[in-house]
C-alpha cells in the first residue's frame, strides 16, 4: 500500500500545519446511545509501530512497520485529527503490518506523535515520528580534508601537543567484547604507528577484554587514560610506547564514557551516563576521588553526564546531560557551580565551550541541532538545525568554527560562534567524534555500515582554508 501525502489527496493525508495538533476523543452528545463504546479491551497490548528508513526527511518515501498485535486486529494512525491509512490495516498471522508512505516535501522536522488505535480486541498507544532536517553538504571547497581507513569499531580520538601524535580507540561489538585497540597515529599521515590490545578481563572464560572507548591525554604525565565502558572503569596507558601503566578496577565508573584531564589540578573526570554524577580519578597516583553529585532539578529526570568539555585556564568542566542540561563543575573544589537548561535540546549528548565568547555549543541527537548559548547566564543565542543525529560536537579555537559530528545524516557541519552554517562536509559512515590539534586541523573518526563499506572506519583531517 504506497500514500503519497499531499494537500488535497483524500486518502492520506499528512499536512505540516497539523504536526502539533492533540488527540481528541469525541465520546457524542449526551443524548447519544453509548451501548457498545467500551467493549473487550486488550490487557496485554505489545503492538509497536516503527520506521524502517532512518534518518527520515521531508519527502522521502518511507515504510511504516507494525508488529506485536494480535492476528486480525485492525489498526488506524492517525497524527492529530487526521487519519494516516485510507481503511484500517490488519495484522496478520504473525501480527504485523506494513504501509508505504510518502511524506510532504515540506514536511516540518521534529518528533511528531502518531496515535495507534486498534479494535478487536482495543487497544492504543502513541508512537514518536521523528523527521530530521535535510540539511545538504556545501562549500566543501573552503576545507583541506585528507582521509585514511584506520580500522575497525573507531570511537575517539585525542591529541598529544608535545609528541605530535594521535591517540585512537576502537572497539567492535557487544560483550564479551574480544576485539579493541589504543592506537598511536601519525597526524601528518593518517597512518597507524603502533597498537596494543587491552588486557583481557581476569576471572572470566569468554576473551572479554577491557575494551577502550573514550580517550585523552596527559602531556604533563606523558599518559593516555581510556575508558572502559563495558567495565565500568578506566585505565592509563604511556604515551611512548602504549604500555600499561594501570589498569583499575571494574565498577569504579559506571559505563565511562568520555574522560578528560586537567594537568594542572592532575584530576581525570569520566562520565558515568545512567547516574547522576561525574567521576574523578587523581592523575599521579590513578586512586579514585570522590564523586561529584550532579542534582537536575527536574521531575523524574535525574541528570544523565554524556560528553566533558574542559576550559583548564579557567578551571571549568561542562558536562552535558542527555536531560538537555549542562553542569557547570570548578575543577578546584570539584563544586557543582550551576546547572544550566538548554531549551531546544532533545537527548543532548555533544558539549564545546569557546573561551573567548564564553559560549557554550550542546549536540541533540534527538533533536538534530546545535545549541548556542551563553556560558555566564543559559541565554540561549542561536539554535542551528545541523543534521541527523548530531552527536557530538568540538570547538577549534584557530578558525574560530565549531564542528558537529551528524552520525545520522553522515555529515559534519561547521558553524561559527554566531550561528552561521560555514560549511557541510562528508563526514564518512556514522561519524561518531572530532578532536582537534590546536593547529587548525580538525580530526574526525567514523564508523561502518558493515564489513564492506568503503566509507567505513576512516579518520579525516579537516583544515580550514583561510
């Protein structure tokens, strides 16, 4: 069954004007005859409703997906007042459905909520439709880009100023996890110099290993910490040679994701999505400190740490919590300074801070934008629609430009401190984080759709061209 959606077309119709409206059930006059309004319900209701096609933007074709009902029950969408399917669709043996729809050109991007109502037994419940905005590639002459296939299952990257190197962490599937390296990479190349594999996990018989995810460096130290996610800790390696230097304990950081250092306070802070709060390990002697406990303020909702940003001059980290907050955190008392919300934000996961105009620059996935906003009071100042999935974000402070990793449009979009697209870059298969190197080059790691993607697991090294 294939709906193309359009203003006048009777059979399905989708129109933007009507993305907001709220569900309405109209029970009649009080008059009216009520007999058979409440019949046999459905205690045990599991239908779901999906998008197959991810992103989803204006004007694509996409196929809408049913499964979990029950054999023969018959299914209406409906987004407002509007109903999404000429007749009623009917699960089959199996209970599932499908329909082909074709969305408006000018369909408006955000998270819509389509009501599924269903009969025989009834049953409903309201699934998110979520169309991101097309956002297409441009002025991709103004960048030097050079890419390099690195390797498989590439997460982050970090840079050594005094050794000049590039520090890379892959890791590939789900636990037990049996394949993951810290890699040493020449920045002028691109190429591998060295590797080492983690440690495999004592006490256990399945080749899991303390995979590495998250990384930065300490040049003060001449170490690399890592996080290692499925463990819930983290580890120190040696610059020179990738050497282990400490490898701690797991259950010291709950899922670590993303870790920085502050040479000067010699402090590491990892966070710890899922719990509300922020890790500190001391960077001499690797001992754990106390935890910084972060409160979000908000209802059911507690503050969930995704990406670090840190300004060492000023001795402040941010931390960006999936609830679109950003905690302000003085990395002298290790004190929770304030928390700020950013409005616009839907499952916020990528943090920069820009020193010089005291801005901050939080990544959405779920919303497909970059918010700017005001360091010194939450004045949100530009929200910039920047592509799918836009899961991270960096700021380089030699083009003055910020940088967001769009993992589901496969892009990176470079916006200036003001807001203003600059330029849109291919960003290779999923790209997943950027670093930079205080020289104007710009390094983004992506992964793979696949063993064969030609496009899969490359690092690039974008330069500005002044």
């Amino acid at each position: 069954m294939n709906h193309r959606l359009r203003g006048l077309d009777r059979r399905l119709v989708l129109r933007p004007a009507q993305f907001a409206a709220a569900i309405v059930l109209a029970f009649g006059a009080a008059s009216a005859s009520a007999a058979g309004l409440f019949g046999q319900t459905d205690p045990d209701f599991q239908g779901q409703v999906q998008v197959r096609e991810s992103p989803v933007l204006p004007g694509q074709q996409v196929t809408v997906v049913g499964q979990s009902f029950k054999p023969g029950q018959q299914v209406t969408l409906r987004y407002g007042n509007t109903v999404l399917n000429a007749s009623p669709l009917v699960a089959d043996g199996e209970g599932g459905f499908q329909l082909s729809v074709v969305l408006p050109a000018d369909a408006q991007p955000g998270v819509h909520p389509v009501v599924i109502t269903a009969e025989n037994p009834v049953a409903a419940t309201v699934a998110p439709f979520k169309i991101s905005p097309d956002v297409p590639l441009a002025n991709q002459d103004k960048f030097r880009v050079s890419a390099q296939q690195l390797a498989p299952g590439l997460y982050q990257s970090a840079y050594s100023p005094k050794h000049d190197q590039l520090y890379v962490t892959t890791a590939i599937g789900r636990p037990p996890v049996r394949e993951s390296r810290l890699l040493k990479v020449d920045p002028a190349t691109l190429k591998i110099e060295a590797s080492v594999a983690p440690a495999a996990v004592a006490g256990r018989d399945d080749g899991h290993v303390y995979a590495v995810y998250g990384v930065d460096v300490d040049d003060t130290r001449d170490t690399v910490w890592v996080t290692n996610t499925r463990d819930n800790t983290v580890a120190v390696y040696r610059q020179d040679d990738l050497s282990l230097v400490r490898q701690l304990e797991p259950g010291l950081a709950g899922h670590a994701r993303d870790v920085v250092v502050d040479e000067r306070r010699a402090k590491a802070y990892v966070s710890t999505p899922g719990q509300a709060q922020v890790s500190v390990f001391d960077a001499v002697s690797f001992e754990p400190r106390p935890v910084i406990e972060i409160e979000s303020g908000l209802r059911r909702q507690p503050f969930n740490p995704m990406s670090l940003a840190l300004d060492e001059e000023s001795g402040k980290l941010f931390v960006v919590s999936a609830t679109g907050q950003v905690a302000v955190i003085d990395t002298a008392t290790d004190a929770v300074e304030k928390v700020l919300a950013v409005p616009g934000a839907r499952s916020a996961s990528g943090v920069a801070y820009d020193a010089k105009t005291g801005r901050l620059f939080v990544a959405s996935q779920g919303a497909d934008n970059l918010v700017i906003l005001d360091a010194a009071n939450g004045e949100v100042l530009k929200t910039v629609a920047t592509g799918a999935g836009a899961l991270n974000v960096v700021f380089d402070p030699v083009s003055r430009l910020a940088y967001v990793s769009n993992r589901g449009a496969n892009t990176v979009t470079v916006v200036d401190p003001d807001g203003t697209i600059v330029a849109v870059l291919e960003g290779g298969s999923l790209p997943n984080h950027a670093s930079v190197d205080g020289k104007g080059n710009v390094y983004v790691v992506n992964k793979a759709r696949g063993q064969d993607d030609p496009e899969g697991n490359k690092i690039r090294r974008l330069h500005y061209r002044r």
